[in-house]
C-alpha cells in the first residue's frame, strides 16, 4: 500500500503532463496539415 503513495500521484503527473504537451501541439498548429507533407514529397512543384 505504501507504493500507492508514490504510483498514484506519479501516473497522475505524467498523464498532466502529457495531456498539456498534447494541447500546447493543439494550441501552436502542430496538427493543422497532415495531409500535406505526405502529398508534397510525391509531386514536384518545379515546371
């Protein structure tokens, strides 16, 4: 029961942490275009 104390708060933590690292990705357009790069490596905009 003792290693509650520790692992509880710890997981706690570690998902806050993640869920804000996920939202600051939101928040400064890390997901805006995802279909963009894969099309942009296949097609060469040079004529």
């Amino acid at each position: 029961m003792d290693s509650l104390l520790i692992l509880v708060p710890a997981a706690l933590t570690l998902g806050l942490l993640a869920l804000a690292t996920f939202l600051w990705a939101l928040a400064h357009g890390q997901f805006d275009d995802p279909e963009g790069s894969a099309e942009r490596i296949l097609f060469d905009d040079e004529e």
